[in-house]
C-alpha cells in the first residue's frame, strides 16, 4: 500500500477486528428484529469438515417479511464433540435460544444422516425436511450400484484418468479432434460427492467417442497393452447412450431447484412429486408422505 497510495494508512489488525465486530453486532440486531416479526421460521442445518478436519456446523434461516423471501446464515459454530443426535439437538435447540427464535421453528431441512433425522423429529418434535439434492445423490447413487453401471463407471474413469496423466494422450487427442472437427473439450474426471459429474464424464466421452477411440488404435501413442484395458467395449457405449437421456432429465429437473432458493409454494412442492425415476433402483428416496402431500396440496396460495 505504501507504493500504491503512501498517504493511505493501514489499520491495525485490533482496528479492523472491532470495526468487523461492530457490524456483525449492527446486522445481527436487525436480523434479529426481522426474525421477531415474522411469524414462522424455518431453518437447515449442515455438519461438514474444513481441510484442517475441524468439525463445523451450519445454521441458516429462511422467512417471508414484507411479501419477499428473507435468508440468512445465523451461525457457523465448532462442533468437538460426537454427531450424536442428543448433541445435535443441543446445538439446534441453543441456536434457536440466541436468536430468540423458540416457538417459531416449524421446519427444519437437513441432509438424512438418521442421527439429524432424530435431533429434529424425535427430539425437538420440528418438521423434519430432507434436502431434496441430498436425497436425489442418494437415490441416484443407488442407481449408479447396479453392476453394470458401476463397472461402467469405473471403466470410464480409468480411461478419462488415463489422459488426465498422460501428456502424450491429451495432445493427440487435441490432434484427432482436430482431424475430426470435433470440439476441443479436455475429458471430465467424475466426484464422488456430485452424480451429476458422473453425467458430465459420459456426455462429454460420447461426444469424443471416436476422438477417443483413434487415440487408442494409435500404437505410436497406446501401447496395445494398455488400450485392450481402456477401451470401451460396444456395450458399454451402448450403456452409455441409454443412460444419458435419464441422467440430463435428471440435471434438467435439478436446476429447477438451485441451492440459493428456498421452494415453499405449492406449485414447486407437486413439481418434486413426478421425478421420472427409471434410473435408479430404489423409488422410496423419492416418495412423498402422504400426509405431507396433503398438508401441500390442501395449502391456499
């Protein structure tokens, strides 16, 4: 800075901690007077770990004040001891103490973990809402179990592994989009955590398929060796173009429900209700109660 503006003076780590204070303090308060006005209250919970295996849990809220959607994180606090549900329950329930919010909780959403599942319902008898995209991972990755995908799914990996660390292989695969005017797209490695970059790994080795496959039949560049282990079969491309069209209805019906939106209109609680299912072998994860169904489907808009 004292290149950049000499004259600016730096404040002091003690200066920019007070003043950081001071307008968690200030934002703190009015959030605090939104929330006292506002009727009824919903929360979501989340317990992750950071890179330095610290454990956290997450607590936002979500209201309607003056006719608009009102969201906001309450707190990010350490949490030491065991995710049992007694403890979790402790969490929540002090959470709801601080900021002033006991009787105005009627719903919480969580990710299925059974021992959250029990903090809310069992212990302090809220609303218990799974997070939908949870719970879509979840039936999705049931689907993904079925041997034939799986070992799919493995194969496909490999392969996409093979380029991601081979410099010889990614450049001529460049050279062979090139020669086929395909788009010069890089392969996509899948995540565990997120079904829908296993989609994006298939849709992007379909639209390379015979870039790929070139690559392959090339001995100057794969060994014979290698190409008989990495090379999709024509059953497994098969596997691959009947299951894409599942996956993007899928991803498609996903985005209808971004992570910065909180759905509460009944039009949005019937659109979960028809997810096509043919991908995955386990429906439950998609089925609605029926009497929170008709809690919804009863509500006036």
């Amino acid at each position: 800075m004292e290149c950049v503006e000499p004259d600016y003076k730096v404040p002091s780590r003690k200066t920019v901690t007070a003043r950081m204070e001071s307008e968690y303090e200030k934002m703190a308060t009015e959030l605090k007077w939104k929330m006292q006005r506002a009727e009824n209250i919903a929360i979501t919970s989340d317990g992750w770990t950071a890179l330095t295996t610290e454990s956290y849990l997450t607590i936002t809220c979500h209201f309607v004040a003056e006719g608009k959607m009102v969201s906001a994180v309450l707190q990010t606090r350490a949490m030491e001891e065991r995710h049992t549900a007694e403890n979790l329950a402790e969490h929540l329930k002090a959470a709801t103490q601080e900021w002033g919010l006991l009787g105005k909780v009627i719903a919480c959403v969580h990710d299925n973990a059974t021992n959250i599942v029990v903090a809310n319902h069992r212990l302090l008898e809220w609303e218990s809402v799974p997070c939908f995209a949870h719970t879509l991972q979840l039936a999705i990755n049931d689907g993904f179990k079925a041997t034939a995908i799986s070992r799919l799914i493995g194969t496909c990996a490999r392969l996409v592994g093979h380029f991601h660390h081979s410099t010889v292989a990614t450049v001529a695969l460049r050279k062979k989009q090139e020669q086929q005017e395909l788009p010069r797209h890089k392969l996509i490695q899948p995540c565990n955590t997120r079904w829908n970059s296993v989609n994006d790994m298939l849709e992007r080795l379909h639209e390379q398929r015979w870039a790929v496959t070139a690559v392959l039949s090339d001995r100057t560049v794969t060994k014979l060796g290698d190409a008989k282990t990495l090379e999709l079969t024509d059953d497994n491309w098969k596997i691959i173009e009947n299951l894409l069209p599942v996956l993007n209805s899928l991803k498609t019906f996903a985005m209808q429900f971004p992570g910065d939106k909180v759905w509460y209109y009944e039009s949005d609680i019937k659109t979960v209700i028809p997810v096509p299912m043919p991908a995955t072998s386990s429906a439950r994860h998609f089925c609605v109660l029926p009497e929170i169904w008709e809690k919804y489907s009863t509500r006036k808009t």
